[in-house]
C-alpha cells in the first residue's frame, strides 16, 4: 500500500474550563492550536433558540413566556467574575439544561393545543416547580429503598460546595468511586436534563445551580450536610496553601 503525507486540520469545541486540560493532554501540541473563545449567548440568541424550533414544529410560543423562561433562568445565574450575566445582557452559560426541561415540560402539558403560553408555565409553578417536579418524578420513578436514596443522597450533596460568603455552589463529582446503582440512578436523573456530564473527565454535575434551590429535596440535603461541607472547603483551602509552599 502506498502512503500518503499530507496536512489535516482538527476542529473541536469544548467548554472553556476545559481548555487547560486538553492543553496538558496534549502536551507539545497544544502551540499548534489556535483557539477562538464564543462568549455567553445574549437573551436574543435565547429567544431564537426558543422560538425558532417551535416555530418550525408548528407550535405557538407566547412571547410573555419568553421573556418570563430567560429572566427565571437569568436570575438564578451564576456570578461570572462577580457580575451577573443579566447585568450584562446575557443568560447563565448552564442555562440550556434547564431551558430545555421548562420547554420539555410545557410540551407534555400543552402538546395538544400546540401552543406554549406563559399561563401554562405559571400553572407549573415557573422555574421552581419545574425542577423539583421533573427531580420528584424521577425518584418516585426509581421506587427507592432508603439505602438507595442515602446513597443517592451522598451523591447529590457530593456535587455541591461551599464557596465564598457561605454560598452554595456546584461542582464535578467522580463516578468511579459510586455504585452500578446509583451511577444507573444519576444516568436517569441526566436524561431528564437535571445532570450534565462534566468537563472534568469520568464526572457529572448539576446541570444549573438553581436545583440546589428550587428542589425541595436537594435543598434539604444540603442544609443538613452544611457543616460537613464547610469543614471540607476549609480543608481544600488548607490544602492547596500548603501545596503552594
């Protein structure tokens, strides 16, 4: 066979905390790769991303509903270098997840009149009852035993920290360490758009951090294992200290 030498291009995306990872992996490589950042989507590109689809399909989107989906999503964002993305007229880059359950969860209610409209959302109970509905049904789904859920439990409470100003926060937990079973548990709790896989490798993590708030389970969960997680920031924060010197 005769070989052929040639050039080729790679093109890849990824999400930007991901960046210094690829980077290490590979290695030497990583100055033959240019790299082009796309910022946080602005509340037009949402609308269009809400309505377009929809549109499409045939199905009426109320503009009400629109405008009530972003500022629910916007205003459980995430600082990003202490401002708010509302502040700078754009929703939360982990907004998609939670858009995508809110439409989904429209849909069921609606798919008959085709048509999506702010009264609807309302009668589910906004961003809140959404979530904690769509959470909900996947437990009572589960038909877990009380080892199962403390073990699902710890899953959950593994995904949150405590950062500055005691604020609860999300991050990456590894599933190596979790049971078949609760690792099949958290794959079905993703496939309803509540857990996303991870930029970290071998991790998932919540898929917005408005779960922590707005799931009366979780929230509870949290609040109990307070203490245990404060204790634990301080440690990681001890920890690095000491790796710094």
């Amino acid at each position: 066979a005769r070989s052929h030498r040639g050039r080729a291009m790679v093109v890849g995306t990824l999400r930007a905390d991901a960046l210094a990872l690829l980077n290490e992996r590979i290695g030497s490589l990583s100055l033959l790769a240019e790299s082009f950042v796309v910022g946080p989507l602005a509340r037009d590109a949402y609308r269009d991303i809400i309505v377009g689809p929809a549109e499409g399909a045939g199905v009426l989107v109320d503009p009400r509903l629109v405008d009530a989906l972003l500022a629910d999503v916007a205003a459980s964002g995430r600082r990003n270098g202490g401002v708010m993305f509302d502040e700078i007229d754009a929703v939360a880059t982990d907004a998609l997840p939670m858009l995508a359950v809110m439409l989904r969860r429209l849909w069921e209610r609606n798919r008959q009149t085709h048509e999506l409209t702010r009264e609807g959302y309302t009668a589910l109970g906004g961003l809140a009852g959404v979530i904690a509905q769509t959470a909900d049904d996947v437990i009572s789904a589960s038909a877990l035993d009380d080892s199962t859920l403390t073990a699902l439990r710890d899953a959950f409470v593994g995904m949150v920290n405590v950062g500055r100003g005691g604020r609860f926060g999300r991050q990456p937990l590894r599933l190596n360490g979790l049971t078949e079973g609760v690792r099949e548990l958290l794959k079905r709790f993703e496939a309803a758009g509540l857990l996303v896989t991870s930029a970290t490798p071998g991790c998932v993590e919540l898929a917005h951090e408005a779960l922590i708030r707005t799931w009366p389970l979780l929230a509870g969960w949290v609040r109990d294992a307070r203490d245990d997680l404060v204790r634990l920031e301080r440690l990681r924060m001890a920890l690095d200290l000491w790796r710094s010197h």
